[in-house]
C-alpha cells in the first residue's frame, strides 16, 4: 500500500469513527471513539446516514466495503443489518450519493483530508491498484460488481456451528405457547424462563434442537405428549474476527459474518497486492494450515470447492509469488500470469485462453532474463508441453504472415471465378476445369497469366486458351500466386452503341445490337411522337476510311428512308441494317402546327385565354373575339406583354444561372423569388395604343400576335404617381387641367438634387416621354391619367480644392498672358 493509499484509509476510517461516536456518546459516555458495538441505527437521522455515505463516497468504498469497516469497529450484526434497511429505503447506496452529490453541489467535492483526488490520479507514486492492472486476476477483488458478500438471508447451513452472539428464535405452540428470542453468552449458554441456562455452543442447529427440546420438556408436559411442538430458527447470527496477513492491499483484523468464506475476507482487504501470490493463499485454524486456495481455478474452471467457510481468529496468509510471466501479442487475454513449479507453458497458455484466430501458431518468442542479462528463446509448437516458464518470461505471440502458401486465381470469362488452392501438380487445364470452364463469350486466342519470380519480380506469361483446352499444347504447371485471365470478346471492343433523335418519345443513345434495323431502333425509343414524319429518315453513318488530305473529302455517309404509320419497312427500309454509332434522325411533317395561344385580362367582356387562328392574327382580331372592351376600360393604358426569344444557348446559360442561385441561397423563400424574378427578366413589356389600334383594324399599329402573348386592358385610371427627388413622393388624382409642373409641385417641388432636365413620365402602356430642352426653354412632357412622374437625382460633383483652385487660376492667368502677347 502505498503512502496515499493509507492516509485515505486511515482518514475515512477517523470519519467512521467520529460520526458514529457522537451518537454513541449521547447514549453511553463511558464509550470509547473507536468502539462501534452499542451503536443503535434506530436513533440515527435520515441526513446522518446520507452525511455518513456521503463521506464514503469521496473516499472511494464500496457499500460491502463500508460495511465490513463497520464490523471491524464492533458494529453488531443486527444493527448493521438495520444500517443496510435504511440505506436501501432512502435509495440505496447509488441513490444517497447522488443526493449527496446534489446537496453539496459547488462546495469543494474533490478534496479529501488536505489531499485532492485528481493529484492522486495524476500522481505517478500512487497505488499501482488505481490502474488497471495487467496481473490476471487482480481485477477480481477491485469489481465492484462482483463482491463476494454472503447471503445473511440464506436458510441455516448444515453443520452451521453455534457460538457466542448467535440469535435463536424459540417458538413453542400448540397446548402451551410462547415465543422467546435468545442470544447466546459469551459463557456459550442461553438462559430459557422457567427451564434455566442450556449450554449451546459448538453444537449445530439440529444438536441445539434436540437439547434444548429435552430441557423444555420438564417444564411443558404437552411437549412429550405431542400435544405442545418445539421450532428452533438462527435469527441474527454472531460475527468472527478473522486476521488477513502477507502480501494483501489491507492487511489487518476484520470483523465478519460468521457465514463468511474466505474469497468473502480476501474481498474485505482488497486482494493480493503487487507481489501477492494468486495460487498460494493458505487458512490457517489453531495454528495448522486447513486449506490452500488458488483462485485461478475459480477464474479458470469456477470451481469454489476450496473456498471455505471461516471460524473466528482464523488466519488468512498470502505469500509473495514466486514465478510469474508475460503473455503478449494474439492472445485472447494478454498480461501476466501466476506459474506454479509443475505447470509447462502449455498450462499457462491455456489460462490466457488460448491463441486468436491471427495468431502465430508455429512458434512463440520468450525474452528470458539471465543471471547477467537478457535473452531471446524461440519456443516451437512441439515444446509447448515440455517448455518450462521461468519468472520474469515474457512471450509474444506474433500474427500469421499477410501471404497465401497455396493460392491461385483465376478472373474473367469462366463460370466460376475466384481463388483456388494450388494442389500438388494442378496445371493451366486442371484449373479451368475447376472453374467450370469459360463462357460463351471467351477470348479463345490468347489468355495470360500474371506470375512472380523467385525474387518477387512480376513476368507474363501468356497461352491459346483454346489449344490448351483441346489439348492441342503442352499444358502449363501452375506456381504459388499465379493469376490467370481469359478476357471476355465485348472486354476487348469499344462499347457499341446507335443513337436516335428527333420526333420519337424517348430520344437518345442507345446499345447496339446486331441485325437492328430503323423500326426497331424506334420501337426501343419509345415510339413517336405525334408530328414525326415518317417519309423522310435520315440515317447518318461515319466513314472509317475518309480521304484525310483532301479539303473535300466526305466526312459522314447520308441514307434517308420511308415508312408507313404501322412502322412496315418499306423498300430500301426493309434490307437496310443499322452499324454501330448510326445517327437516326426522325423530323416533324412539314404542315404540322401546334395550337398558338395569346391572353386577354382586364377589361374586355370575355377575358381568358385564346388560340391564335391565322398566322396574321393582329390585337383588333382577338378583342372582337372577346366581345370588344368593357364601359371601364382604359384603352390608352393597354400594354402588350411578350416572350424573349431565347436561343438553346441563352436557355443553357439561364438554367445554370438559377441553379447557381438556388445553391447560394440557405431561404428557399427568398430562392424562389429570385427564380421568379429571373423568369419575369425573361418578358418584353410593348407600348401599345389600344385606342387607334380600334380606330383603324390592321393598321401599323395592329400588331402581329405571337404564342404567349399577354394583352392587359386596365381599368379607367385616376390617379399620377410623383417619384423621385421631389420633397415629398406622393400619390394624386388626376386633373387634366394640370401639367407635368403642376404635379410636382403637388409632391413639395424639386429637391435640391433634382436633375429637372432629365425629368420623364412612363405612361399607362408603357410608353416613355422625356423632357425636352432648347437653348434656355424646357418643355415637359404632358400627363395622362395611371402616369408615373420620375425625377432623377443629380450627379454628386467633388468639390475644387484650394491647391485645384490655385492650378486653375494659374492656368488661366498664363493663358491670357499669351493671348495678349501674341496681339503686341
């Protein structure tokens, strides 16, 4: 035990003592500290035993561990029993330390007697126990779920022997009855009323029985008669000290349970230390060694046969051990083991359970230590059984090596690809023989195999697959790691494939296959579509053998065909075979026209949507159509809305654009807005003049209709929006006595920043006026009603510098001074 590990006992053990001092004294002031032995748990509060676990917890005990302190001090087995009640009602040992961790919560948990927990762990002098040790074994007496506490509430074992501090339950019943509870003197006698004191002790339950039975019968006739019945039960039973010396983590007196064995006293002192022996732990009673423990063989075979019951002022002796070795490497359990004299390697190796599935069966390497210095050993697998170990051995068992001894393989184009096992004499044929042989679509004029030399250098070797199945070579003996590939004949060629485009449902690049002909490469497309022409396809072959130094040499060869509706090759159709990459190309018919629609909203009678009926529809031909416009319409602010014609390009380089958009932004709101706003980017907004559109049908103001076109009619407007560097941007009814002055006046009047001769008015249709200036006059464009006033803001000019100023001046002065020398 190092000096750590010994203040912390000592100093759990002083709070021990002081806690149950206090209350003990209040009840017996004769009492000394250190005894424990009148202590009454009835008379304890609930924060007492929490204040008391709570204590124990920062020392670092277990409960049995706790209790068996107690015991040490004198604590009755009753009254720890009723400590071990209470406990369990407030929540068991688990439960009070976290109620105790929550009360003391930001008090300085970590310190304990002037020493603080973390430095102990941190400290490298500290009790090689707080580790993991590596000693098979150790971890036996450090489980915390593994206690070894005997069962209190076990039935009486048989030849349970009786002794002072025994608790034995009377119960007497039948023609008379009475019930005593009696405790066994220190003199070895209970005291029964009315019969006197009965001698018990040494005797079993069942030799109690009988004695006290016949005692009692001199008192109570109906016992003899059968009419009065005697039961005989161990109530609380008495506690032993037992005395644990030798190499052990807490050597000393503990005071148990009389039903304790010995792995329950080894448990109590915490175990073998460093140089405890495992194998060699003997009990010694009335001075004679009664039994010789070896826990390996609870560890290894479970067997507790030796593990006998204790008897008070037994001694407990744990010698140092004599031979101990190392096992590491692939072994299921490395660490160090425990050898007795007549045990081999074999033996030990069985203790660590045995070798893993990577491991190095052949040979196990010892480093040895000699009178002078260290030695190597190489244990073969013939000496395991014989090999001695020696103390201070440490053995490694090494893995496998990462190579196969006898493997082939065998890849590519035969049934069964894959590794194989290089049998004595295989060869080549036997091989593919094993693999089921190759496939249909084997490469059979050559195959190869990948070899290594001797020195690991890598050759080729290659061979007729055919001729080698036919027997018509000589075959070829196989060697260690050879790799044969038989290629497969579509391995060997480009992928083929056609393609077709155009009017069919599915266009695109499709497989080749033989024999195809244009019905079927159509049929594989899906079909047509419904404007497909079939009186011209156009077949576009490449040419393999084109005259590369003539300018005009043809570069692709053109076949065009027919076929009816049913897809019946017809003619040239019916013979003409397509070869890998053909181009199909199936056009739209000539005549063949897809429905133009154009949308009237607003105020005409019937708005919606309507088909272009003439390639020259004009606006005054679709307005009649929709029954003319309504009494609210405002003609003069109709605007024409139409589509940009955008190229394959355009709509490739839009596309990207969005989806770029759409991964910047995290908002999927404010990511499709922008989408949208892009769309609507895509739309012309005409100017029209819907009223001599009506006047004079067909005129140059009659525009041509295209598809999508959107033709607004709003309602009659009453109102002029000021914008701009106007004092106050405002909203106002229309008055077509006022002019454009007027209307800005109305908004406050220019700022200060107005540019007033850029000043322009967008008009209901989506026309634009500016303003016009002539040497010192300005004209402004006249108002219409749903107009839009906008005045720009004037450019910020910087302002001259005293240092531009001055340049300027000079400048100028200079300039005057040779303008006037030049008139002299």
């Amino acid at each position: 035990m190092t000096f750590f590990r010994f203040l912390k006992v000592v100093s759990f053990l002083l709070v021990l003592t002081l806690f149950f001092s206090s209350n003990v004294l209040a009840q017996d002031a004769g009492l000394t500290m250190q005894n424990l032995s009148t202590v009454k748990v009835d008379n304890l509060t609930d924060d007492q035993i929490r204040q008391f676990m709570a204590q124990a917890q920062k020392s670092g005990f277990t409960e049995t561990q706790l209790e068996q302190l107690a015991m040490q001090k004198g604590m009755p087995a009753t009254e720890l029993a009723k400590l071990r009640e209470r406990i369990t009602r407030l929540g068991g040992y688990t439960g009070l330390q976290k109620t105790s961790d929550a009360k003391t919560k930001g008090n300085d948990k970590d310190k304990l007697r002037g020493f603080d927990e973390k430095e102990l762990d941190e400290n490298p002098s500290q009790d090689s126990t707080l580790k993991k040790s590596k000693i098979f074994g150790a971890e036996l007496f450090n489980n915390k779920k593994l206690s070894f506490e005997p069962n209190l509430k076990m039935a009486t074992p048989q030849g349970y022997q009786l002794g002072p501090g025994d608790e034995l339950l009377l119960d007497i019943y039948g023609y008379s009855e009475a019930n005593y509870q009696l405790t066994v003197s220190p003199e070895g006698s209970i005291r029964i009323p009315y019969v006197g004191p009965v001698s018990v002790s040494g005797l079993t339950i069942e030799q109690a029985k009988k004695r006290i039975t016949s005692q009692l019968a001199t008192v109570y006739q109906g016992i003899k008669s059968g009419q009065t019945a005697v039961n005989i039960t161990l109530g609380n039973i008495r506690t032993i000290k037992v005395v644990i010396l030798g190499e052990v983590k807490l050597p000393g007196t503990f005071t148990l349970p009389s039903l304790a064995t010995a792995f329950n006293a080894l448990y109590a002192s915490g175990g073998p230390n460093e140089n405890g022996s495992f194998r060699n732990i003997k009990i010694i009673r009335n001075n004679r060694v009664i039994s010789v423990i070896d826990v390996y063989d609870f560890l290894v075979k479970g067997d507790q046969s030796k593990n006998i019951r204790l008897q008070d002022q037994d001694v407990i002796k744990v010698g140092a051990y004599e031979t101990r070795v190392e096992f590491e490497g692939e072994v299921k359990r490395p660490g160090i083991y425990e050898v007795t004299k007549d045990e081999s390697f074999a033996d030990v190796l069985k203790f660590t359970g045995g070798f893993t599935n990577d491991a190095y069966r052949q040979m196990v390497k010892v480093v040895r230590n000699t009178a002078k210095e260290r030695s190597v050993a190489d244990v073969s697998s013939e000496l395991y059984s014989l090999f001695t170990p020696q103390t201070g051995d440490v053995y490694t068992v090494e893995k496998v090596l990462n190579r196969f001894a006898n493997r082939v393989q065998v890849n590519g184009a035969v049934f069964r690809p894959g590794v194989y096992a290089l049998e004595e004499g295989i060869t080549l044929s036997q091989l593919l023989i094993k693999a089921e042989g190759v496939r249909e679509d084997a490469f059979m004029s050559r195959g190869v195999i990948n070899r290594l030399k001797s020195d690991n250098t890598p050759e080729v070797l290659s061979f007729n697959v055919g001729d080698i199945i036919n027997g018509k070579t000589s075959d070829i003996a196989l060697k260690r790691e050879d790799v044969v590939t038989i290629s497969s004949k579509f391995d060997l060629k480009e992928n083929y494939t056609y393609s077709i485009q155009g009017e069919v449902q599915n266009p695109g690049i499709y497989p080749y296959s033989e024999n195809a002909k244009i019905a079927d490469l159509i049929i594989l497309a899906g079909g047509l579509r419904d404007r497909a022409s079939l009186s011209r396809i156009e077949v576009a072959r490449r040419l393999k053998s084109a005259d590369s130094l003539s300018k005009t040499a043809q570069t692709a060869q053109i076949f065009q065909f027919a076929l009816d509706k049913d897809l019946k090759d017809d003619g040239a159709a019916a013979s003409f075979v397509l070869e890998p990459f053909d181009e199909v190309s199936i056009r739209p018919a000539p005549g063949y026209q897809t429905q133009k629609n154009v949308k009237l909203e607003g105020e005409v009678l019937y708005p919606g949507l309507y088909t272009i009926v003439k390639k020259n529809d004009r606006i005054s031909d679709v307005i009649q159509r929709a029954g003319g416009l309504s009494p609210l319409a405002y003609a003069n602010g109709a605007v024409l809305i139409r589509k940009k014609l955008l190229t394959e390009t355009d709509k490739l380089l839009q596309q990207k654009r969005l989806e770029a958009l759409e991964k910047q932004s995290t908002d999927t709101t404010a990511s499709q807005k922008t989408v949208d706003e892009e769309l609507e980017d895509q739309t012309n907004l005409l100017g029209i003049n819907l009223s001599k559109i009506l006047e004079k049908p067909g005129s140059k103001y009659d525009l041509v209709l295209e598809d999508g076109d959107v033709l607004k009619v709003p309602t009659q407007l009453q109102t002029v929006e000021v914008k701009g560097e106007v004092l106050y941007p405002i909203l106002i009814r229309y008055d077509k006595s006022k002019g454009f002055k007027d209307y800005v006046n109305g908004a406050g009047g220019f700022s200060t920043k107005a540019l007033k001769g850029k000043s322009y008015v967008v008009y209901a249709n989506g026309a634009v006026a500016s303003t016009r200036n002539f040497l010192f006059f300005r004209s402004f464009p006249s108002i219409k009603p749903g107009a839009e006033i906008y005045v720009p803001v004037r450019e910020q000019r910087e302002k001259l510098s005293p240092a531009a100023a001055v340049g300027i001046s000079t400048s100028v002065v200079s300039m005057l001074a040779l303008v006037i020398s030049l008139f002299k």
